[in-house]
C-alpha cells in the first residue's frame, strides 16, 4: 500500500531533543516503514541556524522516506497542512522564577501555537506536546484552537512510564518486555502517580504472569517491604528522575524522552500490542479527573488515536495520591484561566 506523505512539525527543533527526534522519524522509526514523512522544523529566530543545520543533515542522510524539510520561524507556515505536530520547544523553569511566571512564559508559546494550528493544520492533526510543564501546555494549546476537536491535544507521560518500567525491571530482575500495565496517573511533575496495582510481571521459567507487587514481596521479603520500596524509593525516584539526570548529567534528559515521543505517537498511530501504556489525554471526567483538565491515564490504541482504559479499581492510597496530582493541574488550570487563557 503506498502512502501519502505525513506532515509532521517539530518545534524547538533546533534544541538537543528536536535533534534526536529528527533522524529516528526520518528513517521510519515513528510511523513505520514505507509511510514517507515530509517535515517542518520550527523554532525562534536565535534557534534558526541550529535548525538549518539539522536540515542539511537530513539531505545528507538521503533518508528513503524523507518527502522534504522545511524551516520557519513562522507557526503558520510550520504548522500548515500538519498532521502530526510534536510541540517540544518550551520555555524552562530559570532561577528564582514562580510556577506562576513559567504558565504565563509558556501560554505566550504555546497559545500562539496552537491559533496557528486552529488556522492552517491539516483536518486530522494530531497534537503531542512535549515541552513542560507538558499538560498545562497541552491545555493552553487546545483552548486556542477552538476549531480543532480538544481530544486530538495530548501530553507526553510516556517517559515517566518508560521510567517505571526501568526501575521495576532492575529490581525484578526482568527484561522490561516482561512487565505490562503500568500507569501514570496525573501530572507529569512530581506529584505523578507511578502505579503498579494492576500490573503483572511474566515468570521467565513458567510463562505465566503474577501481580507485580507480588513478585516484588518475593523479591524483597514480603509485601510490607515491597509497598515500603515503592512508596519510599520507586515513586519518588520515578518522578524525580529527570532532576537525577540533570544532576549526574549536567543536563536534561534527551534521548530518552525524544524516544518516549515517538514510541507515544508509533503506538497511537501503529495501535498498542499487549496491554496499555500512559498518555496524558484531555478529560471527560474519567476517574474524577474535571472535565478538561489534561491529565496522564491508563491508554490503548487500536491505531486511530488513544482511549482512556476504563473500570479500573482505585484504593484510597492510589485514590489519594491521584487527586494530589489532579489538584496540582487543577491549580494551574487556575493559573493561566487569569491570564485569559484556557
């Protein structure tokens, strides 16, 4: 079957995680072989250079699926005919500054973004916003592109999933195909909800799968020190994981959030396989979650884009913990509807 080319735009591409996205969607490693993508890189004027760059490097690949690139510092022009828009550039928290100031920093971003998706993008554009604090970003985005369908607006929570299922390999001793159902509740800060209720482990020797918080009580002498472990180093360490790797790296993450990207999109455009993963979706009141906040939830994906897993059990731990998070988006939600925006 041979397909049309997808446009996809990138912001920030000239920044460290836009460059690490590039080459991996060029060669097909977000939509799959044999479906072309024609790309559109967008960043500020100081970034233009950085993004031009990049762009040669992509000639040079001679990438068999490349239809082209394109660089603007322009949102209409980058934005025009976009399927797919990876919303990556954002501006970081800097010292002394409120979460107050980062929401209104971000809103003059992300607003202007997302009118000019509302303007020009394609019927079927598809919306994944990267850059932090990413759910806010995701709302302020589809509250000014009232034209565009609000559940097309998503928010990366992949990263903080690939990071759970990193820690819980390590200790289980596993590969991390073996572990399934995982979710990320919330935000993606550090109020997020790393939980393992509903998750399983497959036994390497029998093939069968067990809950793994009992395979954690196995591993670490009981079920008292497994939810210990998990209350006390695995939740935090999961959502502080990216300060850990500014502190031992001497900068953010890179990679691995430019592969929970495009592992997000390639499952929601390819379909899910076994189990669900996290994605942060717009609400409709799922879990007590208020309707339109962006929030993380368990997802599956037949191909045509993610839907909310449903019916799952809270305890009045989890339950605790989710309304934490929720109440923090809440706040924002706040924040930036006194700016006019959302």
């Amino acid at each position: 079957m041979a397909y049309a080319p997808t446009t996809v735009t990138i912001t920030g591409a000239g920044g460290q995680i836009g460059y690490a996205l590039l080459f991996r969607i060029a060669a097909g490693g977000m939509l799959g072989q044999g479906r072309p993508v024609r790309l559109k890189l967008l960043e500020i004027p100081q970034g233009m250079r950085a993004a031009e760059g990049a762009a040669l490097e992509l000639q040079d690949g001679a990438f068999p699926l490349l239809a082209g690139v394109e660089v603007s510092d322009d949102p209409r022009t980058a934005f025009d005919g976009c399927n797919i828009a990876l919303l990556v550039g954002a501006r970081p928290r800097g010292p002394g500054m409120e979460r107050a100031d980062l929401l209104a920093a971000n809103a003059g971003i992300f607003g202007p973004q997302g009118a000019a998706i509302n303007a020009v993008a394609a019927d079927d554009v598809r919306v994944v916003v990267v850059g932090n604090p990413a759910n806010t970003n995701a709302l302020i985005a589809a509250a000014s592109a009232p034209d565009v369908p609000a559940d097309r607006f998503e928010a990366l929570t992949r990263l903080d999933h690939n990071r759970a299922l990193g820690q819980l390999a390590a200790v289980l001793e596993v590969p991390v195909s073996a572990i399934r159902d995982v979710t990320i509740w919330g935000n993606h800060s550090a109020t997020q909800f790393p939980d393992v209720a509903h998750a399983t482990v497959s036994d390497p020797s029998t093939g069968s799968r067990i809950g793994v918080v009992d395979a954690l009580a196995e591993r670490l002498g009981g079920r008292e020190a497994a939810e210990r472990w998990l209350d006390e180093t695995f939740i935090p360490r999961v959502a502080g994981r990216g300060a850990e790797i500014i502190e031992v790296r001497g900068s953010s993450s890179v990679a691995s959030a430019a592969h929970a990207a495009i592992s997000h999109v390639r499952d929601s455009v390819l379909g899910t396989t076994e189990g669900w993963t996290s994605a942060a979706l717009v609400s409709r009141g799922e879990y007590g979650v208020p309707e339109g906040l962006v929030s993380s939830y368990p997802v599956t994906s037949t191909g045509d884009g993610y839907r909310i897993v449903e019916g799952l059990e809270l305890d009045a731990r989890s339950r605790a913990r989710v309304d934490a998070s929720v109440a923090e988006l809440v706040a924002e939600r706040d924040a930036v509807r006194a700016l006019g925006v959302a």
